[in-house]
C-alpha cells in the first residue's frame, strides 16, 4: 500500500513580545464588552418599546368604535377607573387619599370618563362637530400668526435679489376660562351597585356644558367666556379684512324676498359661496338654527326641485346648495339687521381650547338627600382665520 501523504506541520505563532499578545486580549475584550453593553442597551429599549405598546394598547380600546359609533368601554383600564370613580361617587373613597386628587378633595375623572364627557359634548356642541379642538395644559394660549402672509417676487436667473417686504406678525394670547356644572344625584341611585355612575354624571355634566358651549362659542363676548364668532367686528365683504368678517346683505329688511320676480331669495346664498375664496370651500357648512332652517328648507328652484336635500343615511347632515346645514340653535333668527346663516370653513376659521383635565368635588351635605358633584373645566374659544367664515346679513 502507499505510504500516506504528510502534511508539513505549521509552527505555533511566535509573538514578538508579551506586550503585543496584552494589547490583542485587551482589544478582544473592549469589543466584546461593548457588544454587551450594546446588546443590553437595546434590550432595554425593546421592553421600552413592548411596554410602551402595550399601555397604548389599553388606552386605545377606549378609542374604538363599534359600528354605531359608541365607544368600547370594555379594556381593563376602561373597567378600572370606572370603579374607581364609581366608588369616589358613592362616598366609599376618600379623594383625599388618592395620587390623583388635589389637597381640597376634588378628584381628577379618569381619562375613560372625561372621554365619554368629550364624546357627548361632540353630539350635544354644534361648533364641536366643526371647529378644530386644540388641548392645552396652561391658562393662557399664545400663537403668533401672520396677518398678510408671506410675501415675495419673481426674479431672472441673474438678477439682483433684493430684500422682500416681511410679513405681519401679530402675537395673539388667548386665555382659557372656568366653566362649571353641579348635577345632582341621589344617594339611593348611588347605593345601587348595578348604577353606571360614569355614564349618569357622563350624560348630565355634558349636557349643562354643552348648553353653555353652544352660546359661547356662536355669540360669546370674551368676558368670562369664550369669544363667539359674531362677536367680532362685522364688515361688508368687501372691506373684510385681519380682525374682520365679512357679511353680504339679503335683499330685504323683512328677511329672505325675492327683489324681483327673476331673482330667487336664494341667489344671495350662492353669492355667499363665492365669497368664500376656493381654498377654503372645501370643507365648509352652513350654519343656522331651526327657525331659519324651516324657511331654506321649502326653497325650490325654477323646476321645481328643493335647494335642500335630506340626509339618506343616519347621522350625516342635510345638504344645501352641495354643502352640509349645521343646525346651532345659537344662531340668531331671521330679522332686521340680523346674521342667521354663516357659510364658512369652521376647522380653518374657529379654533376650541380645551384644557386638558376635569375636576369634581363630591357635596353631600348641602342638597340632602342629593349628592352634588362640583364639576369644573377650563375653555377658551377665537376666530383663527377670519377669510374663513363669512356670514349673511338681513338689510335693516
């Protein structure tokens, strides 16, 4: 047989020196030491991460919707602070020992809670359903905006390029301001365990605001409450300007009249479309309270066909002209010198200040044998853009 073939053997590596084989281990063991740390670095933030989830998780079961549009109140945190809060109501938790209570005893309602408030205020505010919402966490909310927005010019490859005009700026500070509600409720209603608290003070605490918002909001005077879009300087269209909104008049101090026999009362509504620049029409309604609502509604045009046509699914609004009718019972009725309709782009144009946090105070003692539940929150309201909105007057 042949001999097997024999591989020549290698040497072992030969170090110059001990110092070069110290520097290798110790090069070896930085590498590895910040691959550990790296490793357990980002362990920790992938729990971060998985914790975090699951929390958001939690919190947005309340945020889901059903095909009716209610609210799942069914997570575990939902059915927890409910409980909690049921407990407070019936006088078995002292506010004064919880970490969400302040020194006097009132008791911060629970995020499950102040959202099924904020659901119903939605149903109960007109404005609400069209004005852009912004929560704030201050007393005071500041914006600097623009009056004439920004400003420039056309220039050639090699012309000079010469400082354009700046733009207008204005500091606008808008403070937010104390609305309250005291439903009351009866102990016996309380003592029944089988009782939706939440849900009875939810339907009731919402109500009273929602009252309150409507006129505010539409008509308010800035003076311990929002201030409302009319209250604003009202100035013929064409004189509109920053701080302004623009009206069109109709044609008769008696309200919506034909001034001729080939001039329908609703010519002057489609003006007030076009008042509105495009940009803003896109997103915008009619707003007018029910009164003024019964009149539009029996408009037809020349072949007979109603101007307004009734919603064909539940929960969506009637159409006028193409655009969606807002009813706010906040709006003035059809008179002399008055402004029933507004047509406008309310997200753009009015903007509502939430504070964000709800208190009760829990009173047993001064309405016997009512339980008082002292309910306050904080709000502001302005015009955000006043090209948004444009309003109908009734010659005077």
């Amino acid at each position: 047989m042949p001999s097997p073939i024999r591989l020549p053997r290698t040497s072992a590596p030969v170090w110059a020196n001990a110092n070069q084989l110290a520097a290798v281990v110790a090069s070896i063991d930085k590498v590895t030491t910040a691959f550990a740390d790296f490793r357990a670095q980002n362990d920790n933030r992938f729990a971060e991460i998985e914790r975090d989830l699951k929390d958001m998780n939690a919190r947005g079961s309340l945020a889901r919707t059903h095909g009716d549009g209610s609210f799942s109140l069914d997570s575990p945190n939902a059915r927890e602070e409910r409980e909690i809060f049921a407990q407070f109501a019936r006088g078995d938790l002292r506010a004064g020992m919880t970490t969400d209570s302040k020194p006097d005893g009132g008791f911060l309602v629970p995020q499950t809670i102040e959202s099924g408030i904020a659901r119903l205020a939605r149903d109960a505010v007109s404005m609400r359903s069209v004005a852009r919402i912004v929560n704030v966490n201050s007393d005071v909310y500041v914006r600097v905006v623009s009056q004439n927005g920004p400003t420039g010019n056309w220039v050639g490859e090699k012309d000079a390029r010469p400082q354009t005009q700046g733009m207008k700026l204005a500091e606008q500070e808008i403070p937010l301001h104390d609305l309250q509600a005291m439903p009351a409720v009866t102990q016996r209603l309380l003592d029944d365990a089988r009782v939706d608290v939440a849900a009875e003070l939810s339907t009731e605490i919402s109500t009273a605001f929602g009252e309150l918002e409507n006129v505010a909001f539409v008509a308010g005077d800035g003076i311990k409450k929002p201030r409302g879009f009319l209250s604003y300087d009202l100035v013929a269209n064409a004189s509109q300007s920053w701080g302004k909104i623009g009206f069109l008049k109709s044609g008769d101090a008696d309200g919506f009249v034909a001034t001729s026999a080939s001039v329908s009362p609703a010519d002057v509504l489609i003006d007030l479309i076009y008042s509105l620049k495009a940009a803003y029409r896109n997103g915008a309604v009619w707003m007018m309270n029910s009164k003024t609502a019964s009149i539009v509604r029996k408009w037809k045009d020349t072949d007979g066909r109603f101007l307004w046509s009734d919603s064909i699914a539940v929960g969506q609004p009637a159409m006028l002209l193409g655009y969606p009718v807002v009813v706010e019972e906040a709006m003035p009725d059809v008179g002399a010198g008055e402004y029933p309709i507004a047509f406008g782009n309310f997200a753009r144009g009015y903007t509502i200040l939430d504070r964000i946090g709800m208190r009760v105070l829990r009173d047993p003692y001064s309405l016997k044998p009512y339980v008082l539940f002292y309910t306050t929150k904080r709000v502001g309201g302005f015009v955000s853009d006043f090209s948004a909105i444009k309003l109908l007057k009734i010659a005077a």
